[in-house]
C-alpha cells in the first residue's frame, strides 16, 4: 500500500497572462478558459483578471474602478476626484447579478481625464497622487485600478464566478491576466484579491513576500501607502516606484527585486558584478525575499518572474503572434492546443513581451 498518495500539489494561487503581440483582440471568455483549468490552485477567496485595450471609447481616459462600501463614501470620492480630473462619463459596472458572491461593494467606474495640460510623466504624477487620496482619505473608497484603455475586474470568488459576474465576455482586448487565490496569511476580501492595480501596471501573484514590511517602510518614505492588507500590493508599487519614478528598464528592475545572490554576484564580469552591487545597494529595501512568481501587465507588454530561486512555477508558450505565461502548461494548451514553443525561465530571470513583437 503506498502510504503516499499521489495528490496534485497545487503550490498555492494559479496566474496566467496573454499577449497578441500584433494587437489583435481577443475576447474575455478565452481568459477564463485557461484559468478555469487551474480551479483546484484557488479556494474561491478571490479571483480576476485585467484587460488592456478593453476601452476603445475612452482611449486617452484614465479608467477608474472603484470599489465603494457605502454611497457617502461615493460622494466623497467624486468631490475629491472632481478637484483633480474632469469626469468625461461614469457608471456602475455592469455585472450578472444572478451570480452569488458575497459582501458585495457598489462597483463604479470613471473615465477622466487631468484638469490641467501636463507632460505624460507630470500628468501620471498627479493621477497617482489623487489615487494616493483616494485610498488613503475616503474611508470605504478602493481604487482598484486607475490606467488608460485597460481595467481590472476582481472580487471574492472563484476566477470562472467572477468572470461570469462581471460578463467578461463583453470585453475585447489585447493583454489580458488572471489569477486564482488561495491566500494563506492575508484575509479573503474584494481588494485583496488580483489583480492589483496602478496606473497602467497590473500584478497577479503566486507566493509570498516574506519581506513585506521591509519593502511597505521603504515604499512610504517616496509616497507610496499600503492599505489593502496583501503582500501583492508591494509588488505593484515597487514596479512603479523603480521604473515611473527612476526610469530603469524592466529586466534592471527585475534585477533588483529578484536581485541573485551575493555569492553570484561575486562570479559574473566585472561590468556585470558592479552593475548589480549598485542596483543592490542603491534600492536595498526593494528586494523582494520569499517564493513568488508573478506577471506583469503594462499599457504595451506583459513580463513574468519568479523569484531566485525558482519555488514557485512559472512557463511561457508562444504561437505565432500570441505569448503566454502560465503556472501550468495544461491551462495554456486548454486554448493553444499546438504551441511552437515552450519553456520555462530560469529564477530570477524576466521573460517580457511586447506589442510590437519584440520578446526578450
């Protein structure tokens, strides 16, 4: 008799992420065929998705949905929102009430634009700000994401429930993510689940940040706050804080949040080597340690990285002119039975692909 018994090892949340790299659209429905697959990685605590290209109406607006636990909270917001944007046009988010989830908040979403005619990097400053303000001030007023021509749609659930709550097979778009949560140290809540948004930035996250107040401490010192009780929500503002705020290209980033290890370090060239002492020393409270692999979305791209040492799963398949990024290779082929490609990366290794067809 054997006294263990092969059971799947689910290692923790499920994550997935697509990319047509020519921009051609694809519906939301497709999304939430390859998550569906990886039911059994969730425990219906949370589940979403995010979509780029899915506002084609509102192209220069920025996208705000917002989670509101009562309508003066509501009211609030639209007053403070008011004072930093004009609001081109707002509504509740259309969703399947016949789908029972629980503790629903009122769901609202504004498409605006900044008062003021600013460069793109002032206009993206203010914007963060007033989410800042938003989330920090209000009391029950969630801004759970905020970029152009892109939304998230997350909730308490499983992925394949809140797909069908929010109808996400109404929305067309050419970056889409998901994700699967089975939180093991943070409550099941409607912000807590992922993606986790800002700006244009998006995260699904499988693992844990043992580093978690390290990186919040050293996130507040530039402005950023952490309120939505998840590790998840460092990862996205330390993407924004060392790529907006210091202008370092992605795979530098990755260097720094997944940085190797000393004793690596110490093998490479010697124009390699002091690189990466530098981006070590200069950003020492953005190291992300513990077991994570995430992906990225962005307004022209998604990127996938595990953490050093590779103890989360983490693959890319590619067809044609579509990249996927996936915690198991069975969800991919649940909508690319015939792949041209398939690997997975090396820990601490960034895997980025972009709309203009460029992979790296």
């Amino acid at each position: 008799m054997n006294k263990f018994p092969k059971e799947k090892d689910i290692s923790g949340c499920s994550i997935f992420g697509l990319i047509n790299t020519d921009g051609e659209k694809v519906s939301g429905s497709v999304i939430t065929d390859a998550i569906s697959v990886m039911h059994d990685r969730a425990n219906g605590l949370g589940g979403g998705f995010a979509g780029y290209g899915i506002y084609p109406d509102y192209p220069d607006d920025y996208a705000f949905h917002l989670f509101f636990d009562s309508l003066k909270a509501k009211e609030e917001t639209e007053e403070l929102m008011n004072k930093h944007f004009l609001i081109d046009y707002d509504e509740k988010i259309r969703t399947d009430n016949s789908v029972n989830l629980p503790k629903k908040p009122l769901l609202w979403r504004y498409f605006v634009k900044n008062r003021n005619i600013l460069s793109k990097e002032s206009e993206r400053e203010e914007t963060f700000r007033a989410i800042m303000d938003i989330n920090n001030n209000i009391d029950g007023a969630y801004v759970i994401s905020s970029g152009k021509n892109m939304g998230v749609f997350k909730g308490v659930g499983f992925p394949e429930d809140i797909s069908k709550f929010y109808r996400l097979e109404d929305y067309n778009g050419y970056i889409w993510t998901a994700h699967g949560r089975f939180p093991t140290n943070t409550p099941g809540w409607w912000g807590g689940a992922h993606p986790f948004g800002l700006l244009d930035w998006t995260i699904v996250h499988n693992g844990e940040i043992s580093s978690y107040d390290t990186n919040r401490r050293y996130l507040e010192m530039y402005g950023y706050k952490c309120n939505l009780v998840t590790d998840t929500e460092v990862i996205t503002y330390l993407f924004d804080f060392l790529v907006r705020k210091n202008n370092l290209t992605l795979p530098l980033a990755s260097k720094v949040l997944a940085s190797p290890m000393w004793t690596d370090i110490d093998r490479l060239n010697e124009k390699q080597s002091e690189l990466l002492k530098a981006l070590r020393i200069t950003y020492s409270g953005a190291l992300l340690t513990g077991p994570f692999s995430v992906i990225l979305g962005f307004e022209n791209g998604i990127m996938g990285l595990s953490d050093r040492l590779k103890l989360r799963p983490m693959l890319i398949g590619k067809n044609e002119n579509t990249v996927y990024m996936s915690s198991e290779e069975s969800a991919i082929r649940k909508i690319c039975p015939d792949l041209d490609s398939v690997y997975r990366p090396k820990g601490g290794e960034p895997a980025i692909a972009l709309l203009d067809g460029n992979y790296v």
